[in-house]
C-alpha cells in the first residue's frame, strides 16, 4: 500500500463551519472517486500540537498515490484548504516500509 499523507493546522475560529462543510464534500466528492483509493482517514491532534490535523489517502499502489498527488484535482483541494483559512500544509507520498510491510497486531 502507499499513501498519501496531507498535515496542517486548522482555520480561525469563524470559519471552521465552512472550513468543515467544504472538507467532507472535498473527501466524497474528489479524494473518494480517485483511481486505486483505498481508504481516506483523518486525525486530529488532541494534544494542541502542530500541525493540528492528519488525513491520511490509503491507495492501492504507489502508481495511484503518486498520481492522486500530482493530480489537478489534488491542486485545487490544496489550494481550496488555503482559501478556507488552513494553514501549514503539507504534503508527503509513502511507501509501505521495508521493514514493517504487514500492520503489526498483538496476538491474543
């Protein structure tokens, strides 16, 4: 698997309604529909740290990640997140690592 990983810190106050409003239609709307996509999660950092938010694109290949991340509509979405206020972003393409390449879970 291989991902694409978006970090950065949440808008102001008034314009979280927005903010969060145009993120769930962003997640159905363009990251669901992408070619290979696996998964979409988001975390936030309940510690107040930055950067505040995590989300997390699980796709199929690292052919797939890398296009979604290069992509048009990938461009627009960042662009959009800057226009409702957030700040900080950042963008990471991963690999599954060499060393953990299965998730790792306790046996019971």
């Amino acid at each position: 698997m291989a991902a694409v990983l978006v970090t950065y810190d949440l808008p102001m106050a008034d314009q979280l309604e927005a903010y969060g409003k145009w993120a769930l239609d962003t997640v159905q709307n363009i990251a669901l529909k992408q070619p290979g996509i696996v998964e979409v999660r988001s975390y936030r950092d309940l510690l107040r740290n930055t950067p505040q938010v995590m989300v997390f694109y699980e796709f199929d290949s690292m052919d797939h990640a890398a296009q979604y991340a290069r992509s048009d509509a990938f461009t627009k979405a960042f662009t959009e997140a800057t226009s409702h206020g957030c700040r900080n972003l950042v963008t990471r393409l991963l690999d599954t690592s060499p060393v953990l390449r299965e998730p790792a879970r306790p046996t019971n």
